[in-house]
C-alpha cells in the first residue's frame, strides 16, 4: 500500500492541472489577439463589449460613407468654382469691347462738334450764291451720315452694356450661391472631422477596456443564442 500512494496522488495533481488549461485554451479576445493576459471578462462585460464593438461598426459604416458623399461633393464644388471663373474672366475680356466702343463714341462727339462749329460759321457768315449752296448741301450730307453713324453707336452700346449688365447680374447670384454652397461644406466637413476624431478616441477606449481583454468563448456563444 505504501507503494501505491505516490501513485494516487500524481493521479489528483493531474486531474487538478487538467481543468486550468482547458480554462486558458477556450479563451479569445474581441480585438482579435492571439495572446492576452488580464483578468477574464465576465460574461456580463462581454455582453457590454460586444455591443460596443457593433455600436462602433455601424458608426465607422456610416462615417465611411459620409465621407465619400462629402468628398464627391468637394470635387463638384471646384468644377461649379473653376466654371465660375471661366465665366468672369470671358466678361472680364469684354473690357476691350468697351475700350473700343469708348473710342468710337469719343470720336463721334468731336465729328459732331467740328459739324456744329462749320454750321455756325456758315450761318453767321451770311454766304450765298452757287458754291454756298453746294457747301450747305455738303453739311446736310455730313449730318445724315453723322446721325447714321450715331444709331448704329447707339445700338452697339445698348447690346453691349445690356448683355454685360445681365451677364454680370447673372454671375454674381452665381457666386452668391456658390460661397453659400462652399460654406455649407465647409460647416459639415468640419463637424465629420469631428466626428471621426469622437470614434477614433472611442474605438481606442473600446480596444484598451474590450479588444485586448479575454473571454470565455461559451459565454460568446451563449450571448448569441441570446442567453
């Protein structure tokens, strides 16, 4: 009998090892680690985990997809903006249009004049006579073709600074609405940085107190048979 009592009692030392490295092997972790030291999570914590981890992911989901749709959003606003620019410095060219059409009135009010100037002498000099007649038919002439020239002026300018003045009324409600549009981005690109700072400090907290802890893989299957 003395003989068997070593025996017996390597017997209970094996079968009070067994239980404990059973215990580690049917642990994991949430975050994924093949190695994890710490106490186990009960099945409460991991309950409250789990939920976190699922609470998290539709976040990341629903953040990921805002920040497409704002990214697509921002590449629309450069080609509104590089449009708009397009389109101001096409009227921006019209200044050369004005320049001339400047010039031309200015020519066309001393051609007046120096007409003015000539009828005036000749009416004072009191002439008559063949070739005075041919000189005041010369002027009723100039005057026709002066008064010719000045409603085609005239017209010129109407379709020029009419068109320019719609175009102009036209671009800056465009403008208008493009930095209010541009400013509606900038407000809610802003708060998703925002936002995506709040879940990265959260996801962090989540792996320090959830990811990187261990669990009973029993207590997972039990809480998603709804136990």
């Amino acid at each position: 009998m003395i003989r068997l009592l070593p025996i017996a009692m390597a017997a209970c030392l094996l079968g009070a090892a067994a239980p404990a490295a059973l215990a580690q092997g049917d642990t994991k972790t949430l975050g994924g680690k093949t190695a994890s030291s710490g106490k186990v999570m009960t099945r409460e914590e991991l309950r409250a985990c789990m939920k976190q981890q699922a609470d998290l992911t539709a976040r990341k989901g629903g953040l990921e997809k805002r920040q497409a749709s704002i990214q697509d959003e921002r590449g629309q606003i450069q080609k509104d903006t590089d449009a708009i620019k397009a389109e101001q410095e096409a009227l921006s060219s019209r200044k050369a249009q004005v320049d001339d059409l400047n010039k031309r009135m200015e020519a066309h009010a001393e051609r007046v004049k120096d007409l003015n100037q000539r009828s005036a002498d000749f009416e004072q000099a009191g002439r008559s006579g063949p070739n005075a007649e041919r000189e005041r038919r010369k002027m009723d002439k100039e005057r026709q073709d002066i008064e010719k020239a000045e409603a085609v002026l005239k017209a010129d300018r109407e379709k020029l600074v009419g068109g320019t003045n719609d175009a102009v009324s036209k671009l800056n409600a465009r403008v208008e609405a493009q930095q209010q549009v541009a400013s509606d981005w900038n407000s809610r690109s802003k708060k998703l940085d925002q936002e995506l700072q709040a879940y990265e400090a959260d996801r962090s907290d989540w792996v320090i107190g959830c990811g990187d802890r261990r669990y009973r893989e029993d207590d997972e299957k039990a809480i998603l048979a709804g136990k």
